[in-house]
C-alpha cells in the first residue's frame, strides 16, 4: 500500500547573492515553479507545501499548485536550517491533512529534474526499505585534489602511476537537489538523513544549481537543451 506521501519545499525572501532569487524568471516561469510542478507530476506524490517568510514567494508557489506555509522568522533567518523549516511545515500540514508517513524534501534552486527522478528514488525508497535517501550525480571520471599541508596533492590517484580513467574509483556528489525521508528522522534528530541510507543517481547534467547570476543563464541552457523547458 502507498504511504502518504508530502513534498515540501523551504523557499526564504532572503537571498544575498541574487535578490529574490526563488521569484526569478527562469525560461518564462518563477524558479520556485518549476520545483513545485516537477513535484506535483510525480507518482507517488500527494501533496507538495512550500514554506516561506515571503508573501510573493508564497503566492507564486501557490498559483503553480502548492500549499504554502507561513515560516515563522525564528527559523527564516540565514542560519536556519532546511530542517527546521521542513519541519514546521510537515506539522502544519499535519494538522490539516493528517499524518503523512514519507517526506520529498526538494532544494528550489535545482531546477534541472525530472518528475521522473522522484518517482524512481520513491520507488527506491520502498524497494530497499529505506529510511532516508539522497539524490546524487556520479563523478567518477575526475582527478580530485585538494591542498593539503605541503601544497597540492591528489585525493583518489597516484599522479606517479596515472591510472586510466575507467579505472579510478566511483564516487557521487550529493547535489541537493532532493531528499526522501521517513518523518522521525525530522522529529527525533532534526536530520535529514539517519538510519539505512539509499542513494538516486542522477545525470550529470542534473548536478547544477543556481546560487550565483551567472548559473541562471546555465541552466537555462540546459534546461532548453535537454527539452525541460
């Protein structure tokens, strides 16, 4: 039987490196849109909030299909976590709609997805009997470094006995583009992720994320490109 399934998305007014940032054109819609459609189109998927400190934010989520929840401005400033807004906002919707037993928690400044990619981490979710899980992009053909106490230096080769690419390790990047969680993870440890964890592989293309004013110009592009938009 489905579990009863909240999509939530935490979107603040405030933003320091493009102002009202989660209101942005992105190809011809507000960016918090195209996060909340994505959600609304997925299987499994049965209602999808959007908690925000900004009346504009609230109403541009809510033409596009969402519920919007008022974040209090004790958990709306910089340093808040995502946690504790996805968390006030579960308990609202609650209180409304009754218990809900699975959290997709999605990142609004990541674009770049596909309905499809949450429908199959839900599908993953059940499948491995998941507590929580977290979408990722492989990145297994880099030559990581990082500088280390003498200077640069490689984290997964040997540059004195260079490897083939195919060769090095697999590695994933979380992108944060969304998480799928049970909801004591929220109650119990203010995490998102806890107990057996499960990854979604996304494509690479999936990795990028707006946070500067030139990544909007990016995944525009991409978004065209690959048909999104």
């Amino acid at each position: 039987m489905a579990r009863k399934t909240l999509a939530v998305i935490a979107a603040r007014g405030g933003s320091k490196g493009i102002p009202h940032k989660n209101l942005l054109d992105l190809c011809g819609r507000p960016l918090i849109a195209w996060t909340v459609e994505q959600a609304r189109a997925a299987r499994g998927v049965d209602v999808v909030a959007v908690s925000s400190d900004s009346d504009q934010i609230l109403a541009a989520a809510e033409a596009a299909g969402a519920v919007g929840v008022r974040r209090p401005d004790d958990i709306s400033g910089d340093f808040a976590s995502s946690e504790s807004a996805w968390l006030h906002a579960l308990e609202a919707i609650d209180a409304r709609l009754g218990r809900f037993e699975r959290i997709v928690a999605l990142q609004a400044t990541s674009p770049i997805r596909e309905s499809a990619d949450i429908e199959r981490a839900l599908e993953t979710f059940d499948r491995e009997h998941l507590d929580s899980l977290l979408s990722v992009c492989e990145v297994e053909d880099y030559f990581n470094w990082r500088i280390g106490a003498n200077g640069p230096e490689p984290i997964n080769y040997d540059f004195r006995n260079r490897r083939m690419r195919q060769q090095i390790e697999k590695r994933y990047l979380e992108n944060g583009s969304f998480y799928v969680l049970i909801p004591s993870l929220l109650r119990e440890q203010s995490n998102r992720l806890g107990g057996k964890i499960g990854f979604h592989v996304m494509e690479r293309h999936k990795m990028f994320q707006i946070d500067r004013p030139e990544d909007v110009k990016l995944c525009a592009a991409i978004m065209r490109s690959y048909g999104y938009a």
